[in-house]
C-alpha cells in the first residue's frame, strides 16, 4: 500500500497512534501549564490527525471507527441524541427569554423610578440663602457648602452623572442599538452589484411598506432616496422583531416609527417638572412660566405631530397636557393675587372650575377607553369569525376533494369513465395504498 499511493493506511494510523501513546514522550517547553497536567492525566483533547479520543480507551475498548452502529441500536442512539439536542436547545431558549424578561423589568424599574430618585438627587443642590448661609430646601437644619455637603454633593455629581444623565441616555443608546442593528452590513451587501436579486427583493418588499403607510415616491426622485430609505424599512422590521419587542418593546411599540425615541423626551420632560424647575424657588411665577411653556409646546407639538399609533392615546396625552396647563395658570393667578393684593380672580369659583374641569377630562378619558376596547373587541370578534368561517371553508373543500377522488377512484375500477388515467384516481390510489402500510405497520 505504501509503494502504491505513498500513504499510511487509517488502521495501521490508528495502531501507530496506540503505541505512541505507551511511550513516554518529551515535555513540550511551550505547552500550557493545565495542556501539560491534562496530557500526564491520559485525558487531553488536542486535535490530532487520528480520532480525538482518550489513549486510555483505546487500550480497554474497541475503536469506534472498528464498531459502527447499526439497525436498532442506530435508531435508539438517534432519538436520544435528538432528544439531548431538544432538551438543550429548550433550555437556551428558555434561558434567553429568562434573560430577556428581566432585562425588561430592570427597563421597567429604571422608567418608574427616575422622576423620584432624580428629585432626591437634585434636592443635594437645592440651597436657599437664609441670612450669611445657605440652607438645603428640604431641611433647613442643614448647612450647604461645608465639609459635609461637600461630602454628600460627591455623591449627587455621582448620582447626576449616572442618573439624572445617564438613565435617558441609556435608553437612547438601548433603542438606537436595537434599531439599527446589523443594518451596515446588510446595506454593504445590498450594495454590491452580485446581489443585485437580493436588493430587488428588499425594495419590493420596502415598496410595499410605504405603500401600506401612505408614503409614496416619484419613480425619477426613489433612486436618489432608495438607500435612506432601505435603511429606514431595516430599522422598522429590527423594530418589529419578536426578541426586540419582547426585551424593550414597551417603551417605543406606542410610538410610530419615527419617533421612537419620544420616551426618552418624556423622561426629560419628567426631568424639567419635577426636578430642574425647583432651583427657580426665589421667583415662583417664573417658575410657573416656564412649566406652562414646556407644557404649552409638548401639546403643540403632540397635536402637530401625532407620534402616537393610536388616536386615543394623541388625545389623552394632549388633554392631559391642558389640564397641567391649565392648573399651572391658575396656580400662577393665586400667586399674583397674594402677591399685588388684587382680587383678580375669585379663588373658591377657580377652585370649583377646576373640579368640575378635572372631573371632565377623566370622563372624557374614560369614555375614550372604553370605547377603544369595545371597538377592538368587536375587531377581535370579527376576526375570530373570519377565521372560522375560512376553516370551515378549506375544510370542507378538503373533504370535498377526497370524496371527488374516491368516486373517481371507484369509477375507474368499474370502467365507468373510458379514460386509461385520472389524477384523482391516482391520488385516492397513492392515498389507499399509505393507509394499508400504516395499518399493516401497526
């Protein structure tokens, strides 16, 4: 063998291996230190050019390669490998959805607790002059701007770092990376003229998108835009993907695509009332002024734009919006009423007004509410029997078309028809014929 071809044949290979393993070889100088300890221990699994098994087996049993598997024994060593594989792909995905929900309730707890622990954080530096000193606003028994707020205040940059600018940064970056990921390399393909097919394909699908929105493109100004908007349609269906939504899809799932970063404006919005507006404690009607701004421009912007999906939640959120307005304006009246001294306003009609305002707008929302569920439950009723009546449809065309090829099939036998072959007959045969196997089988 070796005069013919010039090659050591696998078993005399083998054999060679074996004998090797008996002797003692040489330390090698540049071998690890757990390679070195695995090797004197006969259990290394460093690949070589025979089969990566121990040397300890191979002198107590048989050679796999010598023994292979066969009939029943093959189809029970299948099913349990199989099994094995099952179970173990079930627990990684298990384990992934593990991962996955909790990463969304740490999500959940972060969007919760902001506004709070940002105001606990801003009240460090929150300091009013009282004489010589400065005192901390929410306990005047303490001295601001000495060693120990100096100690404390390490803590609160600490906190206005990681917090205050870290937590909406963070679900920027957690957002955006979800959106955008894999997309460059997807585009870098698309691009290259082998995939020509492949990019057909997106922009047909891309086209169809837009369509469905509305959105639609003249032909001679879609080549200038088809990039921009390949990698919106990308960033949309990384959106939509089941694992995405299932970690962060709360946050921008009520949002339209464009604007899914508008969680992250509420959080600043949440940011700017409760906290950055208590540093304005010496002038309380600027301080008015300027919640009744931000609150007059997020309603103008919300009724603009619409960045919700539902209507529903456009309307409740702008209403919500104008009754803060509205509260704040008339805060802001009382305010310069004990301020002048003048009675602009009658303070127990203005309180009476904003009840019965208030009292509206949860009606109002509630009525919305309702409706919106009694309407999507009439859609989900609709469904349900569309669903239903097509079962029924296709099982009835099912059964239709058996009772076709068995009638066919037995006319055929009879020579009924005149004809030599029929598809049907030949079906409800082929149909005939498993069912006497599986009988047979069983």
């Amino acid at each position: 063998t070796l005069a013919q071809g010039g090659k050591v044949p696998p078993k005399l290979r083998q054999s060679l291996h074996r004998l090797s393993c008996l002797v003692d070889s040489e330390p090698d100088a540049n071998a690890p230190d757990d390679r070195k300890i695995k090797r004197e221990l006969g259990i290394s699994t460093v690949k070589t050019d025979v089969l990566s098994v121990y040397p300890s087996r191979h002198l107590q049993h048989q050679c796999p390669s010598d023994d292979v598997l066969s009939g029943k024994l093959l189809d029970r060593t299948l099913r349990a490998n199989l099994r094995v594989w099952q179970a173990r792909t079930k627990l990684r995905m298990n384990y992934h959805s593990y991962k996955n929900k909790c990463f969304k309730l740490f999500m959940w707890l972060l969007l919760i607790l902001y506004p709070n622990v940002c105001q606990y954080i801003l009240n460090i530096f929150n300091c009013q002059e009282i004489g010589n000193k400065y005192y901390m606003v929410v306990d005047r028994s303490l001295v601001c701007y000495d060693a120990q707020w100096g100690f404390y205040s390490l803590f609160g940059f600490v906190g206005l770092g990681a917090w205050v600018a870290g937590v909406p940064l963070f679900f920027y970056i957690v957002i955006n990376r979800v959106r955008t990921a894999n997309i460059r390399e997807r585009m870098s393909i698309l691009k290259n003229p082998r995939y020509r097919y492949l990019r057909h394909k997106w922009t047909r699908n891309m086209r169809a998108y837009f369509a469905t929105r509305g959105r639609y493109i003249k032909e001679h100004e879609f080549y200038d835009v088809e990039n921009d908007l390949l990698y919106e349609y990308m960033c949309y269906l990384n959106m939509t993907d089941s694992v995405n939504r299932l970690r962060v899809g709360f946050i921008y799932q009520n949002y339209v695509p464009e604007f899914w970063w508008f969680e992250v404006l509420e959080l600043l919005r949440k940011l700017f009332m409760n906290g950055l507006v208590i540093f304005v404690h010496n002038n309380p009607v600027l301080k008015a002024v300027l919640s009744i701004t931000w609150s007059i421009l997020l309603m103008s912007g919300i009724l603009y734009y619409r960045p919700y999906v539902a209507w529903s939640n456009n309307l409740v959120s702008s209403m919500t919006q104008f009754q803060l307005i509205l509260t704040l304006w008339v805060g802001l009246v009382l305010v310069l009423n004990a301020q002048t001294g003048l009675n602009l306003l009658n303070q127990q009609q203005i309180v009476n007004i904003m009840l019965i305002l208030n009292f509206m707008a949860v009606v109002a929302t509630g009525y919305i509410m309702l409706d919106e569920a009694r309407s999507l439950s009439k859609q989900q009723i609709a469904i349900q029997e569309a669903e239903r009546k097509d079962k029924i449809h296709h099982a009835v065309t099912r059964l239709w078309r058996k009772a076709y090829n068995h009638a066919v099939y037995k006319a055929m036998q009879t020579n009924q028809t005149g004809r030599v072959f029929s598809v049907p007959a030949f079906l409800e045969a082929v149909r005939l014929h498993k069912l006497e196997l599986a009988q047979a089988a069983e």
